[in-house]
C-alpha cells in the first residue's frame, strides 16, 4: 500500500482530506503542524511515497518553502494550498484545495505518485 505523510492544520479540511486519501487505497499519516515533521529524519521521510503539505501552514508560506527544500533533496513532496503562489515558487508541484472535488484530487495525486516512480 502507498503512504502519504499529510500535514495541514485546517481542522476543518485535513480529515476530510484524510478520509478521501484512504478511500483511495492510501495509508495516511496526518499531522497538524510543521513542527511535528521538522524533526523527522531524511531517511524517514524518504519511506513515504508522498508528503503533502498545506502551502500556508501556520499562517505563512512556510508550506511552500519546505516542500522546496523537500523536493531539493529528492524527496516526492508537493503543496495543496487555496493560494497559488506558484510564481513566487515556480519550482514547486501543487495542487489547489477548493478548485475541484476530493476525488479528482486523488486522482492527481495517484497519477504523481505513478510518475515518480517510474
């Protein structure tokens, strides 16, 4: 089974996320903030297939920057964020919360899990 790491401290938004990421067949590891996985190991995070980020956790961009550094380090990572600040950050993948449905999500997010690793 395929894991994702999930981190985002909407209360409202991050079961549901959740919900839909294991009805998709995923095993999901959720945390509400940054903190929580600052402290983790490369090596732990490389287990995952994927690690998600909301782009504004904690109320700044701070989502954005550690996927940067995340994806530097070759670690398949990407933001889901309301907010498109993809020209401030143009080499980060992202996915838009609110601009489809949860499936379609999923979807996306299948089809780059497939992609990476190939």
């Amino acid at each position: 089974m395929k894991s994702i790491l999930y981190v985002d401290d909407d209360s409202a938004y991050r079961p549901l996320f959740v919900d839909a990421l294991k009805a998709g067949g995923y095993e999901v590891t959720s945390f509400e903030t940054l903190k929580s996985i600052e402290g983790l190991e490369v090596k732990k995070l490389r287990e995952y297939d994927l690690i998600i980020l909301d782009g504004s956790i904690d109320a700044k961009k701070d989502g954005w920057k550690y996927v940067e550094k995340l994806n530097k380090m070759g670690i398949n990572s990407l933001v889901l964020s309301a907010s498109d600040l993809s020209e401030e950050f143009k080499d980060v993948p992202y996915l838009l919360k609110g601009r489809c449905l949860m499936f379609e999500l999923v979807k996306e997010i299948s089809n780059i899990i497939s992609e990476k690793r190939n």
